[in-house]
C-alpha cells in the first residue's frame, strides 16, 4: 500500500498510484487495454480540455453548477489545455470504441486536480465528483464525436492548411520561373509533344490549389457538434439549449465558429464527416504521391535518367557508393503519402461500422485522421524546403532531349497527313537518324519548310 491510495467506482476498489490524478476507471482501462505503444494523441487531451471548460460555462450559466465548483474545473481544463497535466492521460488508444475511458480519464483528472486546489482529499470525489459535476449534462458519446471534430479543426487551422499553402506558394513561384523552358513532354512514359517546364509545373499547382478547396469543404462538416446529444442523440439529462450555449462558449475559446449538429442521432452513430475529411487527406496524399514521383524520374541520372532537374544535395546517398545523392525528401514524402492511403482504408471501413446508435470505432477514427494530417503536415514542409525550392532546371539535359524526341513530328501531320508524318518518325528511329534528315531522303518535307514547320516553342 506504500505510495498507493484507493478510490471507487461502481465495480468497487482500486489501488492508483498517489502521485497520479486519474482515478479508477483509468486505472482500470491501463489494465485491460496493455495493447500496443499507441496513445491518445496529445490533439485529442487538448481538445477534451477545450470541451471540458465550455461544458462548465455552459452548465454554470443554466444554473446547474455551483460557481465555486464550476471555476475550479475551468482551472483544471486549462491546466489540460496548455498540457501541464499531460502526463495524466496514458490510455491506450485501443480500448473501448466511444472513447469513453478517455473521457473519464479526463472526468477524473479534472476532478482531482479542482479537489487539489481547494485542498480536498484526491480521490474523495467531494466536493467535485467526476460523473456528476465535471461529465455534467454530457455523455461520452457526445462528447467524444466533439471532440474529434475540434481536434481535426485545431490541427487543419494550425497546421496543415498554412503548411500545404506555402506548397502552393513555392509551386506557383517554380510554374513562373520555370515557364519559358520547353521540354518534351511525355505520355505512358513515352516521349510526347513539348510543353514547358512551367506548364508541367502549372499541373501539380492546380493539384494542390483543388486538394486545399476539399479540405476547406470537409473541414467545414467539423464545424457540426455533437454535444448535446448525450447518450443515443436525444439529449436526455441534459437540459434545454446546452448544445446553443455550449458551441457559443466553445466559439469563443477557439478561433472556429461552431454549431449543433442538426441531427444529433447522426452525429454519434456515424462518422461521415470524418470519413470525408479522411478522404480529403487521401486525394491529397495522391495529388502528393504523383507530383513526387513526377520530380523523382524528371532527376534521375544524373549521367543515366532523364536528369531533367537538379535537387539539393542534403546528404550522402550511399554507403558504399562515394558521390552518390538520393532524392530523400521524394522517399520520405511518398513513404507518407502511402501511410495516409493506408490510414484512410481503416477510417473508412471504421466509419462504416456504426451499428445502431452507436459506432464505436472512435478512438481508431481520430488517431488515423490525425496522424495523416501531422505526417502530412509535417512531409509538406520538409519537401518544400530541403528540395522543392532548391529545384532547378537543367536546360541542357532537357534542351538535348526535345531535339532528340520523334514527337515533334506531330508539327508535320496538319501538312502531309498523320501516315507520312508517321513514316518519317519510324524511319529516323529505324537508322537513328534526325526528323529533318528522314523527312528529306523521304522527299516527303525538305529542311527549310521542316525549320519553318516543326517548330517547339509554336507547339506548346
């Protein structure tokens, strides 16, 4: 018994550590959940903060918490919410499918941290209780869609969206520095009719610029709570207008805007809204995946690619191979966006098991969404600074490859017709000859209409 205390709950006692602030149902879940090193992510404890201390404005602004009792829990949240009580959150996050164990991690927490302060007995539950003071007027499953959806926001506002714009700046400065260089450009890895480098370059821009609106357009599905909904979405035992005042408060904590769900028994049985933020992420990790790889083949060689493009040179490449450069930062990135893909087929199969007025599939929900939106985050930035602004064009490479190409006969077609033009390009790469020398022993176009015709900077 040295250094431990009891405390109750419905199934009885429990011995917990003195020196920590959970109480028995936490201590319960590290007991039966020992699965894996995967924990509530630090977004998600921050957000319970932020839905703790709104709840308590919200109750002690209908009257049904004590003003006394109700500021010491505010204190408690914000102990939580600039995570000085971090440490008090070591739930696994496979345990029960609502969060409900998170929540009374919290629920416990709070309370404790409140008796702390007004130099009560922790663990007493008086004269703060866990259930009936600080989980007032809520439910888990209320509270933990709600929670979900503040940390997905939080995270998106701070992070993802700032990250992915300053992509799309440097993009867009790459489109425009890039645009009187003309390359060729190629189909089903062939060589095609030239296009500029600042086209090439114009496509992933639109990419990302179109992934930034879907996740603008699904971040805005988060804006819709749950809370208020309690147990099954009727709202019992929460009084009348606590979802209004609860997203009031919330809204003035935090810089987003929100309302109640109009639909509450939607909002706990299903999770639609972050399936399709999920999505969002994935078609962005695709948009990623593509422009990546686009980079990765247009640097290859140096001496043996395409060597199109030189990337920074940030480390060796090999152990054994002395001057050898890898392109890191295109493996790193793309080792994510395969990650991202991966956590979307587990959200979306998650969200599809809502059984009944409940899906209980939360916790899996919310760590994938918000591991894809860090490791995106996170990759962006690191790709845009150690490589893509660091890109440039290797004019000569891409100058020796347009001239070499068999594409540019596409020129002549509108002049002799798509056969001939076609018996040229076979000819010249039969003898490995020029366009303009097949075309001439071919009688078919002589050298100076051919110089006037086949011209690639008309072509693009």
């Amino acid at each position: 018994m040295k250094n431990k205390r009891i405390e109750y709950d419905t199934l009885g006692p429990k011995k917990i550590d003195s020196n920590r602030l959970w109480g028995a149902q936490t201590q319960r879940s590290l007991e039966n959940f020992q699965i894996g090193n995967e924990k509530m992510p630090i977004e998600v404890i921050v957000a319970i903060g932020y839905q703790k201390k709104a709840a308590a404005l919200t109750n002690m602004k209908l009257g049904l918490l004590d003003k006394k009792i109700g500021n010491a829990i505010i204190k408690s949240c914000n102990q939580i919410i600039n995570l000085k009580l971090i440490d008090e959150f070591p739930l696994s996050v496979w345990q029960t499918g609502s969060g409900t164990q998170t929540n009374m991690n919290a629920n416990e927490v709070i309370s404790n941290y409140a008796i702390k302060t007004l130099k009560g007995k922790i663990g007493s539950k008086i004269p703060i209780h866990p259930n009936d003071h600080v989980n007032l007027s809520q439910s888990s499953n209320d509270t933990f869609p709600t929670i979900m959806h503040i940390a997905c926001n939080q995270l998106l506002d701070n992070k993802l969206l700032p990250n992915l714009e300053q992509l799309i700046k440097e993009t867009r400065n790459k489109s425009q520095k890039f645009n009187k260089i003309i390359k060729i450009g190629r189909t089903h890895t062939q060589d095609a009719t030239p296009i500029t480098l600042g086209q090439e370059f114009s496509g992933y821009l639109e990419q990302l610029k179109n992934n930034k609106k879907r996740i603008i357009t699904a971040k805005n599905e988060l804006v819709y709570l749950a809370q208020g909904g309690t147990a099954v979405g009727t709202g019992i035992n929460a009084p009348k207008n606590f979802d209004k005042f609860f997203c009031q408060f919330l809204s003035k904590l935090l810089k987003t805007k929100y309302f109640p769900s109009p639909n509450k028994f939607e909002s706990s049985s299903a999770h639609d809204a972050m399936v399709n933020l999920s999505s969002s992420l994935n078609s962005l990790a695709v948009s990623l995946m593509k422009i990546a790889n686009d980079i990765r083949f247009l640097s290859s060689g140096p001496r043996s690619g395409l060597g199109e493009l030189h990337l920074p040179e940030n480390e060796p490449g090999s152990s054994i191979m002395p001057g050898k450069i890898n392109p890191t930062q295109i493996e790193a990135l793309t080792m994510v966006c395969v990650q991202v893909m991966g956590n979307h087929n587990s959200v979306f199969i998650s969200g599809s098991q809502g059984h009944f007025e409940l899906n209980t599939f939360k916790p899996i929900i919310i760590y994938n969404n918000l591991q894809s939106i860090n490791l995106l985050s996170d990759s962006m930035a690191s790709f845009n600074k150690k490589c893509l602004k660091g890109i440039k064009a290797n004019k000569k490479q891409i100058d020796l490859h347009l001239k070499n190409s068999l594409m540019l006969v596409t020129a002549l077609s509108k002049h002799i017709g798509y056969d001939k033009a076609a018996i040229i390009a076979k000819k010249a790469f039969k003898e490995n000859i020029s366009l303009k020398e097949a075309a001439e022993k071919l009688g078919l176009v002589s050298k100076k209409k051919f110089d006037k015709l086949v011209q690639p900077k008309k072509m693009v």
